[in-house]
C-alpha cells in the first residue's frame, strides 16, 4: 500500500508541470518526466541499499565468551 502523501505528491508534481510548463514544446516535457522518474530510480536506489544494510545488521553473529563452572 502505498502512502497517501506520496500519491498527492505526485499528484501535485504532475498538476505543476502541467500549469507551468503548458507553454513548453513537448520534448522538453518529456525530458522532465523522464527527470522525474530518474529521481524516483535514485531514491529507490538509496532505500533498497538501506534495507540491504538493515537486513545485514540482523545477521551479524556476536561471539562471546563462556567460562566453564568448576
């Protein structure tokens, strides 16, 4: 499920694109789409490795000592 702010982001994104770049050829607005998508890869990019991270973490294996009763 994806985040409500995230859809309304994106949302505005595209509404602020289309008001103020309505004037622009429509290469140009395929180069801004195309920006944004690369954001989205770079930001998708940066939260995968962070969970990769995370998921390491978790498997770390700490040694410790254990002395023998006598």
């Amino acid at each position: 499920m994806q985040a409500r702010w995230v859809e309304h982001l994106f949302k505005a994104w595209d509404a602020f694109l289309e008001d103020i770049f309505s004037f622009v050829p429509e290469e140009t607005k395929r180069h801004l789409k195309n920006a944004k998508k690369e954001v989205l890869l770079a930001f998708k990019s940066a939260l995968e490795e962070k969970i990769k991270d995370l998921e390491e973490e978790k498997k770390e294996v700490k040694k410790i000592k254990v002395e023998k009763e006598k």
